[in-house]
C-alpha cells in the first residue's frame, strides 16, 4: 500500500533515466524484429488494398466459416479471407481477381456450403488501384502531421523536445507496423484509421511529460541542486501515475473490442481496428517514459552548458571548490574544457551562481575566498557580481593569463 500512496501521489523515485540503456537496447531489438518481419515477412494485405473479388452471402444455422473456407478451396479457388460481418450475421468472402471459369467455381462452392441460392449472393469486384489512393493520401496526411506537429513542439517548448517527441512516434508507428506484421492480421482501412489514431496519444503522453520537464528545469543552470537528467527522471516519476491512468483508461476498452468482440464473439471487422488501436496505445506509453525523455537527457547533454552544470552540481556534493574543479578538469583534458581558455571562462560565467540554498557557511567561504582573489566582491548575495562588464573583465584576463 505504501508503494500504490507513493504512485499516486507522484512520490516515486525510480531511476529511468539511469537505466536508459537497457531501454534503448531493448528497444532497439524489438525494431529490428519488427523490420526484418516487414522486409520478408510482407503484410497480408487486404482486397482494397492488394485488389480481388468479394462475395457476401447469408449465415445459415449449422454453418461455420471453415465449412464454407474449405468448400470453395476444394474447387481450385485460392480464398484470402473469410469472416462473419454485419448484423444480420453474412459471410464476408474475399479472394485474388478470379475469371469467369473461376468466379463460377466460387459461387457453386458458396452456394452448396452455406446452403444458399445465387439471388442471395453479392459479388463486387476491388480495384488495387483504390488501396494505391488511399495509401498515398494517408502517407501524405502523416508527413503534414509530423511536420506540424513538429512545429509546434519547437515553438512550444524547444528544439530537442521536438525531436525526441518525433522520434518516439516514429518509432510507435515502426514497431505496430511490425507487430501487424508478424501476428499476419490483414491491412485494410481500418488499420489505416487506427494507424493514424495513435498518433495523437502517442505524442499526447510525451507531451505531458515534457510540460513537467520544462517546469523542473526553468532555471536550471542558475543553480546547483539538480542535474538536467535528475529533474527530467524526477519529471518522469512525478507524471507516472498520470501516464498510468491515461494508458489503462485507454486501452481497457480497446482490450474488449480485441480480445472479447475478435476474440470470443468472432467479429472479425474488428480485429484490425481494435490490434492497431491496442499496440499502438501501449507502445505510445511506454516510448514518452522510457524513450523520449531519456533521448531528450542525451540531445541536452550535448550542450557544453549543461555538462558544465552537471560538473558544478558533483563538485558542490562532494565539497570541493568549483574553480579548483575545473583546475583539475583542465589537468586531465576533460572534453568539455578543450576551448580557448577565454571562452571556457565565457561559458562558466553563465552558469556560475551559487545556490541559494546552500549553507550560510559556504557562501562566506566563496564570498571571501573571491574577495582575497579580487574576482568578486564580498557582497554574497547568492554570487552575484555587482557592477557591470567592466568589473569583470580584468579577473578573467587574469586567470586566461594564468591557464595559458
């Protein structure tokens, strides 16, 4: 119980951004089963998109859909699918573009199976053409999307929460592509819609977790409490509960369209919407946890300013002297002290401001240690540097001169 308070509350502490290895390697197995499903295994297209003959006929008392399945492939027709649809309970029968010598055969085989005569019997004739439109319209609808919705998150909140997002999608979209194609569940529009539904949850939950990031790390680098991975995991944790519910409350119902309508009341109409709604759904979750905010920790530790702040944060816990930090780095080459001495100091300035909620006798300390090397001014009101440029100028000079 105490585990369930602490979720609720958003008072977790789990490491997902430590671990986020073990994510990427995981995920990256998945895609590249679910690419290698789709290069050889190919999708079971259906007849509005692959083109074919489709017959309609009555449901019979004592008459199962392999009865009928079985009857017309005895007569030398290949049959793509068979599934029960509508409410007066018809036999949806789908197969290749089929002659006339052919198409015969098929109605004969229908008529003697489900025990009906050829009046009651629709035939209707699909294009693969139509399925090409279709395709292409939805492939165009995405890359609008994806470019607006990608637009909208830099202007939003900035450029690599952007890209995280999209990457997280892409990768939605890649793996319930794949999953389709591994399961064998035939493509038709529905999945279409549903391919296209997800999308919007996905970036839904990536969204509400950047929201909090951006709250965590508003003036970050003015202080030295946390580091840009501890406020994004802390974001994460503090929205676990929220993603939680959304997915549950999502993917329930979903759930009883798959497993109970497709499932046990053999509505076969709606195993293609209710697969690609499901995967997606949970996918969407897991990527905005244990994808996008970990890409977005590895995008922003790209910034010397953030590794940095990062150095600053592991001196000041374990009690050393910031310069003599960043002394001690510069002895050992660290990569993020390889610039002109000058501009180092630029880039430390930016983020050199003491904590305010460090102990009063730390800030005495620094106050007079800057006092004695003429860099600061005994002021301590939290670092600051009274005065203008011209105060700080001959300092920096100074210690450029000292590391040259």
């Amino acid at each position: 119980m105490g585990v369930l308070r602490r979720l609720y509350r958003g008072e977790t502490n789990y490491n997902f951004i430590g671990h986020r290895k073990w994510w990427y390697i995981a995920s990256a197995v998945l895609i590249l089963v679910c690419v290698g499903s789709m290069v050889f295994r190919g999708f079971h297209w259906g007849v509005e998109f692959a083109g074919g003959t489709q017959f309609i006929a009555p449901v019979q008392p004592g008459v199962s859909v392999e009865d009928v399945r079985a009857k017309i492939e005895d007569a030398g027709v290949t049959v793509t699918s068979v599934q029960t649809v509508g409410q007066n309970a018809n036999f949806l029968i789908r197969t290749p573009n089929l002659d006339e010598e052919q198409r015969e055969a098929a109605v004969n085989a229908i008529i003697d199976a489900a025990n009906v005569t050829e009046s009651q019997i629709a035939i209707s004739d699909v294009s693969s053409s139509w399925g090409r439109a279709v395709s292409e319209r939805a492939l165009l609808g995405l890359a609008v999307f994806l470019v607006l919705v990608a637009a909208y998150l830099w202007i939003r909140f900035e450029r690599a929460m952007a890209i995280a997002a999209i990457g997280a999608l892409i990768h939605d979209l890649v793996l319930t592509a794949g999953i389709y194609s591994l399961i064998g569940f035939e493509v038709s529009p529905a999945t279409v819609i549903g391919l296209l539904t997800i999308l919007g949850f996905s970036l839904y939950d990536t969204v509400v977790v950047f929201d909090k990031v951006q709250e965590n790390t508003r003036g970050l680098l003015g202080s030295t409490r946390y580091t840009y991975p501890e406020a994004a995991n802390l974001a994460v944790n503090q929205t676990l509960m929220r993603s939680i519910n959304t997915s549950l409350i999502a993917l329930l119902p979903v759930a009883g369209l798959l497993f109970v309508g497709a499932g046990l009341l053999g509505v076969g109409t709606l195993k293609d919407l209710a697969l690609v709604l499901f995967v997606g759904l949970a996918t969407g979750a897991y990527s905005s946890m244990f994808l996008a905010t970990p890409w977005l920790v590895d995008i922003k530790m790209l910034d010397t300013r953030y590794k940095l702040h990062a150095q600053r944060v592991a001196a000041r816990r374990a009690g050393i002297d910031p310069r003599e930090a960043r002394k001690a780095a510069a002895k050992k080459g660290a990569p993020s002290l390889k610039k002109p001495a000058r501009e180092v100091d630029e880039d430390l300035d930016e983020v050199d401001e003491v904590d305010d909620e460090a102990p009063p006798a730390k800030k005495a300390t620094k106050a007079m240690a800057g006092s004695g090397s003429g860099a600061r001014s005994g002021s301590g009101g939290g670092g600051s540097r009274p005065g203008g440029g011209a105060s700080r100028q001959t300092p920096r000079k100074r210690q450029s001169g000292k590391r040259r």
